[in-house]
C-alpha cells in the first residue's frame, strides 16, 4: 500500500471515530516529532503494540479486503501464563460496508467482538477441525450471555450493542452491511505475530511504499521508524 493511501485511510478514521464520539488515548495523535520528544516514555507502548494498525492482508485490496483498528491496551504473555496483573487486550475496528476481515481463528485468544454502533456487522462462522480445516460441526457461541448454536458457515448478525464471544479454534469472518461499524474487541492478550491462523494464506501487515511523509506511525511501523536502543 501507499503511504498516502494509509495517511487518507487514517484521517477519515479519526473522522469516523469523532463522529462516533469515540475518544482515543492521547498517543493517538502524536506526531513524529512528538514521538522522538517522548523518547524512553514510549517504551511500553511499542512493547505492547498500542496504537494504529491496518492491513490489507497482503492483497492489495484493501477496500474489499482490510480493516483499521486502534489497540487501546494489551497485556503480556509472560503475565497471562501466571494468571495475574494485565491479561487482557482493547482494541477499536472501523469495519467499511462489505469490506471483509478474512477467516482466521487464534490458538488461545478468546474475545468478544462488540457492535460499538453504525450498521450491522456480519460474523460467519466455521469450527477449525485437528488439521485447522472448516470443520462441518456446528458452532457454539455466546451472544450478551445467551448461548446459540450456529450451522458451520452460517453468520451470527449484530446490531449496534450486541456482541459475540468467540473461543480458540472458531473461525470468524466479518464485515459491515450497509454503513460502517464501529466494533470493540476485548479479549485476553492479544500476539498478533503467534496467535493468528488464516484460512488462506495471506498476509497480516502491508507492505508500503513510501510516497509521502508518515502522518499517524502505525504498530508495524514501530520497528523501523521508533524502536530505540533501550529496546534493542
């Protein structure tokens, strides 16, 4: 992807989100200048992967094919294995009409995907099988407490305030219908680098090219542009 492409992508997600009267962390808006002013502050936040992030799955499709989202806050795995201090992951998804986020499943996260508002946000739904095939066993979800089950390849539909719990091995594809969706996501530590299996072997972070000045570093932009010699 370009980098003017993301820049745009970016502004008119900080638009929707005004709109939305959603309000993110004041890291959010810093600039390139701002980041290097912070110096070692910054520390934590590029160790846990806070902040902007986007893909296109490697396609190069991304209105069809992507998603942008915002990690609020996300624990450590060192912390999740003893069960104490910050398990957990928040993230904010600005999904566009019949823009997909592929099929994929996690080997140990379980979150809960929330219709923050907007439209409706689709979620199909198939059961990995032991060789993380579609599996033709029916899936058991809970939905704001409510167990339903849902034939493999069927779709659970979440008008703004409902939510879904999704478990290890469900896989889960989903989308706006109609007008874009704001959808939350909190789940234990998220590790986007270990913990993600697609369907289709695709991508997780663009690759850019570099037509024009960063406006907002995305996470994958971390290692190259920000990480300090304290990190390395």
């Amino acid at each position: 992807m370009k980098r003017s492409e993301i820049n745009r992508i970016l502004r008119e997600g900080e638009a929707f989100l005004r709109q939305m009267g959603f309000f993110l962390p004041p890291f959010a808006h810093w600039s390139k200048q701002d980041w290097a002013a912070k110096g070692s502050e910054t520390c934590e936040i590029i160790q846990a992967n806070l902040g902007w992030d986007l893909t296109d799955f490697g396609l190069g499709e991304y209105e069809q094919k992507g998603v942008l989202l915002f990690t609020l806050r996300n624990g450590s795995l060192a912390e999740l294995g003893k069960g104490e201090g910050q398990v957990y992951c928040e993230k904010i998804l600005i999904c566009k009409p019949n823009q997909l986020v592929l099929h994929h499943f996690h080997w140990r996260k379980t979150e809960d995907i929330i219709n923050r508002g907007g439209g409706k946000l689709e979620i199909v739904l198939h059961q990995a099988d032991a060789n993380g095939q579609f599996s033709t066993e029916d899936v058991r979800v809970r939905c704001d407490g409510i167990w339903r089950t849902v034939s493999a390849g069927g779709s659970v539909i979440l008008s703004p305030g409902e939510s879904i719990t999704l478990r290890p091995y469900q896989y889960h594809q989903f989308r706006a219908l109609e007008a874009p969706v704001l959808v939350g996501e909190v789940s234990t530590v998220n590790d986007d680098h270990h913990d993600n299996h697609f369907y289709e072997a695709v991508g997780r972070f663009p690759t850019i090219e570099e037509d024009e000045e960063v406006y907002r570093f995305l996470v994958g932009d971390y290692p190259r542009y920000l990480v300090p010699s304290f990190l390395q």
